[in-house]
C-alpha cells in the first residue's frame, strides 16, 4: 500500500437530510432523502493513511477513544472490500486533523469522513471516481457523501437497494457562483444527541416525520432550478424552509430535540431584522445551537458584525465556497507491516 494524505472541507446543508430509509441495511446508511449543500473554505479535515504495524487513529494528535477507532477501521474495511481487494486489509496508522478555525462544536464528521475515504482509496491504490467515493464517503456519515465535491453539491437518493446511485454530485463549482456564509457560534462544546439517535428517534416518534420526507424532492428539485439560475432570493427561502421544517420535526419528536439555545433564537432574529433593512441573508441550522446565515459575499463582513454584536454569540466566522476534496500519495516509507 502506499503512504496517501487527503483533505477535504466541511459542508452546509441548504436543503437538510434527517432520517435513514427504511428495509435496508443499517451499514448502508442510506438517507430518507436527497440534500443539498455548500463546500466550506474554513472548515477543513486533514487525514493520512499509511501502513502501521496495528490499526491506530490519532485525532487531532490524541489516540482518539475506542468508539471512534471502531468506526475508523471498519471504514477502511468498507474501502478495502470495495477496491476489490483479495485477502485481509493491512493494519493502518490513521492520522487526522481538524482545521476548523475554534473547537466550539461544529461538525467535522462530513469532511472527516470524506478525506478518510479519499485517503484510504489512494493508500490501497484503488482509482475510484469521485461518484464512488462519495457512496462510500456516505457510509461513514451521510453528510460526508457531498464533502467528496466543492462548491454547490446535490446528494441524490437514488433507487437502487444497494445504494450505489446514492451518491453526490456537483451542481456549481465554487468559482461559478460567488457566496459567503457567516457561521455564528452561540456556545462552546459538543450536541447533546447525536444525529444518527435523534433521526431515529424522530423517525419513530415524530407526527411530522412523514410530512418533513414527504416535502424534501419538491424542495430538492426548487433548490437546484435556483443554484442553475444563481437566484439568491429563491434558493434562500428554500434554505429557511428546509431548516424550519426539520427542526420542526425535530421539536415534535418524543422527548424533544431542542438544538437550539437563547442565543440560536436572537441570532436567527438578528439575520431577519438585517433582511429586512435590505441585507439578504438566510438562516439555517443544523442539529446543533450554532446560526448559519446564507448571504453575497459583498454584505458578509456587515452581517458578521451584526452577528458578533448578539449577546452571547461568542465567535463568528465567514466562510466561502470550498474546493472539492483531494488526495497526494508517497510510496511508503518503509515495508508493508502487519500484511
Ligand atoms: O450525516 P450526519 O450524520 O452528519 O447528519 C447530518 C444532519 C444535518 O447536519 C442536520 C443535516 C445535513 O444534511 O447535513
């Protein structure tokens, strides 16, 4: 195997996945719905594969905790088998860095997943195309699947059982429409549920449930027609109503998933009060207390001071179109160990 190092950028859904199919197989995790999202410049994961004489994982320069090295390896397993591979996968040494501007939660599972998919494939010398990877990238977390490509990306749901066609594709490169979004931080520290529980949760108990699944290709399929026409307008109204709507199921879901904190509620007020001055800016959040605002690059800086003046909003970042995800190998430094 060779040595690869891979990096890609967290995503923002604009149209929102909540809720795995049903009737197939968990490992698949296979959304409920399509989604679209935007690349982030600023919010970038850094992994490398090589040959190790164990598996190990180390996040962000401590051997991350069990739970998330099983996830890890059996990951690589998923890359391995899926390459074609005969015979047992190599031990790996699995490095990864998050370069997200402060540690105050955001997600990193999306661009997390991505690199590793990018540099396991690489590493086991495996040429997938990037439709491939992006199936494989969702097996690790759904919103991995659209961290494979940059700029305006679609996860399609596809028909096939097997999931094979549930993959990303890009709709805009970053260059083709320029956008900003300012991400509010309201506080410090990691979700309360995770998503996989609470879309289950929602999934079994949730009276909105259906309506939430049943509402997403119009909405999918709105939000493309704008990205093709660069309708800021259009595509953010689409943005708050897809955000709206999952949170909407996600309140009415028994016991309740409230991701939001005080400071959520002023900041998403503050954006419409700069809406209503003339600054178009479009909210939407995901499972966790943080705002993200939709806006031109142009009004970007004015709306982050908006932002940052918002009693307990304690950090604010503005972020534009990121790249798509890429990978560079080395032969390895040494022989293979642990074959
Ligand atoms: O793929 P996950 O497990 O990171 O779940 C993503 C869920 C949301 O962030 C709320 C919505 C989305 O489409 O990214």
């Amino acid at each position: 195997m060779l040595t690869a190092h891979a990096t890609a950028h967290s995503n923002i859904a604009l149209v929102k996945y909540w809720g795995k199919r049903r009737g197939v197989a968990p490992e698949l995790n296979l959304p409920a719905v399509g989604s679209l999202s935007l690349t982030l410049d600023a919010l970038r994961t850094e992994t490398s594969v090589a040959a190790g004489s164990t598996d190990s994982f180390t996040l962000d320069g401590e051997r991350a905790r069990d739970g998330e090295g099983a996830k890890v390896f059996a990951h690589l397993d998923h890359v391995w088998a899926s390459a074609g591979h005969a015979g047992p996968r190599p031990t790996c040494a699995v490095e990864s860095t998050n370069h997200f501007p402060t540690a105050a939660g955001l997600a990193s599972s999306a661009s997390g997943f991505a690199a590793l998919t990018m540099a396991a494939a690489a590493a086991f010398e495996w040429d997938a195309s990037r439709g491939t990877l992006s199936t494989l990238a969702r097996m690790g977390s759904g919103s991995a699947a659209r961290s494979i490509f940059g700029g305006l990306v679609r996860l399609d749901l596809g028909d096939n059982p097997d999931g094979s066609d549930c993959r990303a594709r890009r709709l805009a490169q970053p260059e083709d429409w320029p956008l900003s979004l300012v991400v509010a931080q309201t506080t410090v520290g990691r979700k309360a549920v995770g998503s996989t529980g609470g879309m289950e949760r929602s999934r079994q108990t949730s009276p909105y449930f259906d309506a939430w699944i049943d509402a997403s290709p119009r909405e999918l399929d709105a939000a493309e027609a704008a990205v093709e026409a660069r309708d800021l307008a259009t595509l953010g109204a689409i943005t708050e109503r897809s955000c709206f709507a999952m949170h909407a199921c996600m309140i009415a879901t028994d016991p309740p998933l409230l991701y939001w904190n005080g400071v959520t509620v002023e900041a998403i007020k503050a954006c419409w009060e700069a809406r209503a001055q003339g600054l178009p800016a479009f909210v939407t959040i995901d499972a966790g207390p943080h705002v993200k605002a939709l806006c031109r690059p142009q009004d970007a800086a004015a709306l982050a001071d908006l932002l940052r003046a918002v009693p307990g909003v304690t950090d604010v970042l503005v972020c534009r179109p990121g790249p798509d995800a890429s990978v560079r190998t080395q032969p390895a430094a040494h022989a293979e160990v642990g074959q």
